[in-house]
C-alpha cells in the first residue's frame, strides 16, 4: 500500500452548547441563529483570507536556511551559504494548496491541505541522503512550520486570527 503524501491541518471551532445558551439569559432561538449566521459569514471570509496569509508565510524571509556545509541556489540563481530565506523555490507548494471548511454538528473544521509531495518535509523537516546516495552524509533540512505559525502564532510570521473573524462575524449577525 503506498503511503499518502498529503500534508493537513486543522483549525476547529467548537460550538457552545444549548446549556451554555441558556445559562447567558439569551433568547435561545435568537442566540443560535446569530451564531450560525455568524459561523457561516466567518468561515467564508476566512476561506477568502487563509490563502493571503499562508501565502505570505510562505514568501516571507524569515525562515533559516540550509547549513553552510549545503549552500543553495535560489530561484534567482543566486548561490546562497547562509542567511535566513524564504520556502518558496519553484512555487509548486504554494500553488498546491487547497483549503476547505466542514460544518458538523459540534464544530467547524476549516481543513489546510498542501498536496505537494514534499509539503510535510518542508512542515516538519527531516533528514535526507541527497540524491539517494547512501555514501553521501546525511543532510538536517529544518522544520519550516509556516502552517503552525499562521494558525497559532508560533513561528516568526503575523498569525492569522481566524477567532477574531469568527467572532466579528458572530456579533455582527447578532447586531443584524
């Protein structure tokens, strides 16, 4: 069985229960709709926004390089030993991008797929022998979460606030 290469993550927001509804004092009919309107508009304008911001994360030069020992070309033709650098070289990974939103009954679930092969390598970093020979040494590629930092702001990128969104477009319908 050959071993998938997709590269996902998940940003989730729970919905608040019927009890927590009540429990505010609200008219529960009006509260619920307020917030499903507000989940619906949220999750399209984060859809809309999502690329951008990955897509800055991914152009931004903020990311460390490959060791000295292993300079690199850029797309530029420039040879490079060190210095920090963006992820993007043929913009296969960026442009492999597909990101899709599901409505369940609990939670909202907006689903980043890379389908670059490579995408998760890149996410995560790991360890190569290049070109497959086994008598070259080993080579450390860094992690470059770009993914992680946009969604949670740990990373040397502007966090996406994915919350914010939903929770502008929550008091909005509220307020309609």
């Amino acid at each position: 069985m050959a071993k998938s290469n997709k590269f996902e993550m998940k940003a989730e927001i729970k919905l608040p229960s019927k009890a927590e509804i009540k429990a505010s004092g609200t008219d529960p009919t009006k509260a619920v709709k307020a917030f499903q309107t507000g989940v619906l508009r949220g999750s399209n304008q984060v859809e809309a926004d999502l690329p951008t911001a990955l897509n800055q994360a991914l152009e931004a030069s903020v990311w460390g390089p490959f060791s000295p020992k292993t300079p690199y070309t850029s797309k530029g033709g420039q040879l490079r030993t060190s210095g920090l650098r963006n992820i993007v070289d043929t913009g296969a990974l960026k442009d492999s991008l597909r990101i899709k939103t599901k409505f369940l009954q609990t939670k909202t679930v907006t689903v980043i797929n890379y389908s670059a092969p490579y995408a998760a390598f890149v996410h995560y970093g790991g360890v190569i022998q290049p070109y497959g020979n086994k008598n070259a040494n080993s080579v450390l590629i860094p992690a470059r979460p770009w993914v992680e930092a946009v969604l949670t702001g740990n990373g040397p990128v502007k966090p996406y606030e994915y919350r914010k969104v939903y929770q502008d477009a929550i008091e909005q319908a509220w307020n309609d």
